[in-house]
C-alpha cells in the first residue's frame, strides 16, 4: 500500500465533501437564473460562501469564488496592479513566495512595466519585517505566504497587515497552504476601519483541506478596488465572471468546516506525528538537517535537507518503496530545478537539490512515519552513491 506524505500538495478528498459536490448535482439550475429552479441552486452557493466566510473570518460578500488558489492569486495581484498602478508603480515581494505568485508578478514586471522590491527572508524563512517596512512606501501593492508551502515557516500575518496598513498600501496574502492548518482570519488580520489599504484579499484552495480540485476562492474586502480578469456576467461583484460552480462551491464549504472542526485536535496530532519523522531521520542519517523554523512551522510540514544526495533521485528511490513525497511544490513538478525558498534560505545551488519536503495530513498515521523511517536510510545511501557516480563521471 502506498504512503502518502504529500499532503501539501493535495489531500484526499474528505467524504462530507463527497457527499456534498454529490447532493448539489441533485439541484438542477443555474444560480444567476431567477426561476424556482435556479434560486434553489442560489441558495445552495449562498449557504456555501457563508459557511467559508464563517470559517475564514470574513464576510459572505467577500467571498469570491475561482478555479483554485492560483487563480485567486492572479486575481488579487492583477487585479490591485491594474487598479493601482497610475497611482504607484512598485510591488513589495518577499523572497521565497509561491510559484502562483513569483509568476503572476513577474508577468506584471515583464509586460506591464511594474518594477519589484524583494524582501529578503532569514535563514529559517520569516520574511524580514523591517526590510517590509522599508520596502512600502509609494508602493502598489504587497504580498506574503502566510505559512510558506515548502519549509513550513508561519510568518506574523497579523504584523504584516498592519504594516500594510500603516504604509497606506494594499496587502494579498496567500493562505493557500496555511488554511486548515492554522487559524486564518481575513478580519482579525485586517483590523478595523475601511481603508482600501492594508489587508485587501487573501487567496484559499478547497483541495488543500479535503476538498475537490479546481475550487478556490479570493476574499476580497468591500473596500478593495479591483479590476477582474474576466468579464461577461457581473457576477460575484464583477470581480469573477462566469456561472458559478455550486457543487465544487458546496464541496469546499462541508471540506473546510470539517477541517476546522478537527484542526485543534489535528494540529496536536500532527505535530506529534511530524516531530517523530524529524527526530527519526535526524537519528539514522546525522548529516541531514530540518529547514525552515523549529517551531512557528506548519503542523505536518517536514522539509529535510539530505546533503550529497540529489532530492530527484530520492524522491523517486522512495517512490519505488511506494512512499509519495516531494522535492517542493507540487506546481512545479516535472521541473529539474534547485528550491528557489532553499535559495532564499541563504543555501547554494547544491543544498537547493538536495531537499525533500515530508507534509502530512488528515489521513496519515503513525504506520506511514514507520514506513518512511524503515525505507529512508537504505534510499538515502543509494542516492548519495548514485551522486557519488555521477560527479566521478563528470
């Protein structure tokens, strides 16, 4: 039976939202539609956001739903650049950021002339408050992971908002891999008043708590200014156009509360779990190190650097024992590159392939962390003389 520890990257899908994406398929109409039919299908999604803005601190209108977190995150950042960028032409971005992000600013720097100002991190992957601070001023808007997807490390999201705010400067955070994990809260983060500035939008995926793919969501304040990047239809407050996915809407809702409902006891569970796969890697292979905060990390988040073995060849040794991990994000695989977060850690290019990164989830047990204790040593020596073949030969 296979081992699964790439939670982060996806989890499986939980049986409430089974049964919920399946009950919604029982509702036929279109929710944009005003007859009997379609409001009984309104009223489903409706039910839906509000369960999610429960959950996330927010309120119902601010729910915008979209194809995933990395739709979320183009919406949010274009969406403030295209809307700001008259006004001040920077975007602040820490080092380190998720590939949804890097990706969508890097367009903008690219095509639509909008320079950057990276943030540095410190070697266990906070983002560097003061050089955040620093880097606002007459800028367009900034961005920051809550937690990051490959080491784990949770930044102070409530700080960065306020320092946001502070600076009179629009603030995206990408919960994407915090939501289920830790508690996030769009409004507490925020804080009050209704400045336009500050924490504006903050971007969520369903299949990172049980939930189906291709179902996310941006919250965007009321007092946001954003332009979409679709039109036709003036839904969701023309910020995302198209008929609504009720089913996928439903399936996140009953996924994301039952999420929540465990996470304390989850949180625990986790921990304890995850602490036991460190110490028992740490004590069969002494050269490999954890990366990312010893503590203020995610809960089922193990990211090891394994010195002399490349991380590719590992991860498919373990394969082979039909252990599932990864070498970082999921969004990136197939991709034969060294760990930009390692990078921004302050390791070189060889350290930066040599990563694993463990995450566990809702179904894993002590039975997976055996199965990865027992197989790793004998995969970790394969892989360091493989590494050892390949530099003789060149």
């Amino acid at each position: 039976m296979r081992v699964y520890l790439d939670h982060a990257a996806t989890t499986p899908l939980r049986p409430e939202a089974r049964e919920a994406w399946l009950a919604a398929h029982e509702v036929l109409g279109n929710p944009s539609s005003i007859h009997g039919a379609g409001q009984d299908a309104r009223r489903l999604l409706e039910d839906a956001r509000e369960g999610i803005a429960s959950v996330l601190g927010c309120q119902p209108i601010e729910v915008v739903f979209t194809s995933g977190g990395t739709e979320a995150a183009n919406l949010a950042l274009k969406g403030l650049w295209w809307s700001r960028f008259a006004e001040a032409g920077a975007i602040v971005l820490p080092d380190g950021e998720h590939h949804a992000t890097l990706d969508a600013v890097g367009w903008l720097s690219s095509t639509q002339e909008a320079s950057v100002r990276p943030v540095p991190l410190d070697p266990l992957g906070r983002i560097d408050a003061e050089a955040f601070s620093a880097a606002l001023p007459g800028a367009a808007l900034a961005t920051a992971l809550v937690a990051s997807n490959e080491v784990g490390t949770i930044q102070d999201a409530a700080d960065l908002a306020q320092r946001a705010l502070d600076a009179g400067v629009p603030l995206h955070l990408d919960a994407v891999s915090a939501l289920g994990q830790i508690p996030v809260r769009f409004s507490a983060w925020r804080g009050s008043g209704s400045a336009p500035s500050g924490l504006v939008a903050m971007s969520v995926s369903a299949h990172k708590v049980g939930g189906p793919g291709g179902v996310g969501a941006a919250v965007v304040s009321r007092h946001a200014r954003l332009t979409p990047l679709v039109h036709g239809g003036g839904q969701q407050r023309s910020l995302r156009a198209g008929t609504q996915d009720v089913a996928g809407a439903s399936a996140f809702a009953a996924a994301l509360t039952a999420a929540e409902a465990e996470r304390r006891g989850e949180e625990a569970r986790l921990t304890a779990l995850r602490d036991r796969l460190v110490a028992g890697i740490l004590s069969s292979i002494p050269s490999a190190r954890l990366l990312g905060h010893p503590i203020e990390r995610l809960p089922g988040n193990a990211h090891v650097l394994f010195p002399d073995a490349a991380g590719e060849t590992l991860l498919f040794l373990l394969d082979m024992d039909q252990i599932a991990v990864s070498t970082g994000s999921a969004c990136q695989a197939g991709v034969a590159e060294p760990s930009h977060v390692v990078l921004a850690l302050g390791f070189d290019d060889r350290a930066a392939r040599s990563v694993l990164r463990f995450t566990l989830g809702h179904t894993s047990t002590d039975a997976d962390v055996d199965a990865v204790l027992t197989r790793l040593p004998a995969a970790y020596a394969r892989a360091v003389a493989s590494g050892a073949r390949s530099d003789r030969r060149s």
